[in-house]
C-alpha cells in the first residue's frame, strides 16, 4: 500500500506563524493505524511491541485464571452452576460466562499491554487514540439491520422446522442475557488480539500494512472448528477486517460487524439446537455468511472514503495527543478534516 503524505510540500518558512505559536508537529505525528506507534515519541523502538506481546499475555493468563477460580469456588459450593460437558451449551450460564467471558478478557488484556508497550492505550481504538462512538452509531444504522435479517429472520426461517422454544426458567433466561452482554464483548476482545495487536505490533518495524494484516490469518481460522465452508470465511473475514481498520484508521467498524454477527446469532441459539456449534456449514451457509460481510464491508469503504474525502486506497490517519495540548489539537485537525461529520 502507498502511503500519501499529508503535509504542505513546502514548509512555511522559519518565524512566519503567529508570534509565540508553537511550532507544528512532526510528520511522524500523523500515521495510518498499523503505524499508530510511530506517532509517539519515543516509543517506536524495536523492543516496544515485544514488551506489548508479553504484558498482555501475562495479564490474560492471570485474569482467565481468575475467573476459572471464581467459577470453580461456585461450583463447588452450589453443583447446580457447573459447565456442560461440551462448554457450549447455549442454555447454560456457566458454559456462556466461561467461553465467552475468557475472550472479553482480551480487551483489557490488550489495552494494558499496550500501555506498557506504547504509552498510550488508545492508539489500539484508533489513529485519534480514542474510541470513535459517532461513526460507530452511523455505520450501526445500516449494518444492524442487515444482520438482523440475515442472521436472525432468514436463519429462523430456514430453521423452522428444528425450532424448539426452551422453558424459560432461570438458568435459560440466565444463559440468554449473559450471551447478549458477553458476546459484544467477546467479538470486540478477537479483534483487539487479531487486528489491533499484530497490526501495530508489526507495524512498529515494517511499513506495509499487509503484513499485519495477513500474518494473524491463520491463528484466527485455527481458533475455529468449523468445515471448509467456514474456515473460508472466516479467513476472508480476518482479510476484510484487517483491511477496514487500516482503511478508517481503528477498531470501531470492525468491532461493528463483528459484533452485528455474532450477537444476531446467539439471540437465536437458545431456539435452535446445535446452532452455535461449530462444523458442517455448507454452500447455503457460506453463501449467507458471505454476502452480507463482503459488500457491508465493500460498501463501507466507499462511504468512508467518500465522507472523509480520501482516496480509495488512501488511509484514515491521525495524530495521537501526546504533544503539546495546541499542537495536539492543531495536528489532530489536519488529520481528520474530512472526517468531522462522521466521528
């Protein structure tokens, strides 16, 4: 990918601003999301993203211990709250805390490791070093409801005759909520550890977003069990999002569709059996995975290039506030100009 220079390609001459302006900030203040850390003074050393890899693998491997422990203490003192043989029981609570609540806990995993590495947890949200909750809610008016129909109305449909409807004691209901609040959680922790993480870590020593963005490929799709149908799409759905957050400049759009996936379908496990469980997907199933995905992510970086008046293969970048408060603010403009109506 080639990446455009955003400065005057003449520099105002010496003394020619504002008497006692500070003076503008380094183009190293203004990059693309894979190369978020070299918008930080002196935090693009070579040992920076090792430090972040490290943090966060030690933080999440106390907190998933943590909780194991809280679980097992219940456990033993009420038998009724223990997991599933399987761990994927979509009626058990425990099975949903612990599977999905284990992959929330990437989130802070990340963000701690990435203040330790970096300096600035933020720059794994986005180039502003923020979490973008405007564009997110714009683009959500579009990508939720097609989701709610795929997912939800054609499944439902397709599956009409394998619908069973629960009785809706406590442990159902229990297991139904901890799935709708988890599992945004959990999306948004997979993209923390499979875009964000990798993205800026090599991004840190290389310029080419690509690297990044391909290298966590093959982890993603080994986390699955599915067929190949699904192992297919969930690597060009690894592809996709890597190439949307270097495109808008953070996690936010990611976070969405991964999220408007995910938790359209656990609103309906509960009804279908095994309709969570990971296997056999097939051609039809691949089809409905596949088309909503590619042009909600195709027709998303058109609109974005569009709103923030960049080239089609040109990135959003931004300037992490670590300067001076003026100077922060001033480069932070610059960067984001055509992007005001959106975040």
């Amino acid at each position: 990918m080639i990446e455009h220079d955003l400065r005057p390609s003449t520099p105002p001459a010496p003394g020619s601003g504002p008497a006692g302006a500070r003076p503008e900030p380094p183009a190293t203040a203004l990059q693309a999301y894979h190369r978020a850390a070299h918008a930080i003074p002196h935090r693009r050393y070579w040992y920076r993203p090792l430090v972040t890899l490290l943090v966060s693998v030690v933080v999440l491997a106390v907190m998933t211990l943590q909780l194991l422990l809280v679980l097992t203490i219940a456990g033993a003192i009420w038998p009724s709250f223990a997991p599933s043989p399987s761990l994927a029981d979509p009626l058990n609570p425990v099975d949903q805390l612990m599977s999905l609540g284990m992959l929330a806990l990437l989130i802070p995993a990340v963000l701690i490791g990435t203040l330790a590495g970096y300096g600035r947890a933020g720059i794994a949200f986005s180039v502003l070093g923020r979490f973008r909750w405007r564009l997110l809610g714009r683009a959500a008016l579009v990508v939720v409801p097609v989701y709610v129909l795929v997912n939800m109305v054609l499944n439902l449909v397709l599956e009409r005759e394998a619908i069973v409807v629960p009785p809706l004691g406590t442990g159902v209901l229990g297991a139904w909520l901890i799935a709708l609040v988890l599992a945004p959680l959990q999306s948004a922790g997979e993209e923390f550890v499979f875009r964000a993480l990798p993205m800026q870590m090599l991004g840190t020593w290389l310029r080419w977003p690509l690297v990044g963005i391909l290298v966590p490929v093959p982890l993603f799709v080994l986390g699955h069990g599915y067929d190949w149908a699904g192992q297919l799409h969930i690597a060009l759905f690894a592809i996709a999002m890597g190439l949307l957050a270097w495109k808008t400049g953070g996690l936010e759009l990611p976070i969405l569709l991964h999220v408007a996936n995910n938790w359209t379908l656990f609103a309906i496990a509960p009804l279908i059996p095994g309709f969570t469980e990971q296997g056999e997907v097939g051609a039809l199933g691949l089809l409905l995975a596949l088309v909503p995905m590619v042009a909600l992510s195709a027709g998303i970086w058109w609109w974005y290039s569009r709103r923030a008046g960049l080239g089609l293969w040109e990135p959003q970048r931004g300037a992490v506030q670590t300067l001076s408060p003026s100077a922060a603010i001033t480069s932070s403009a610059r960067a984001v100009r055509g992007e005001r109506s959106m975040i």
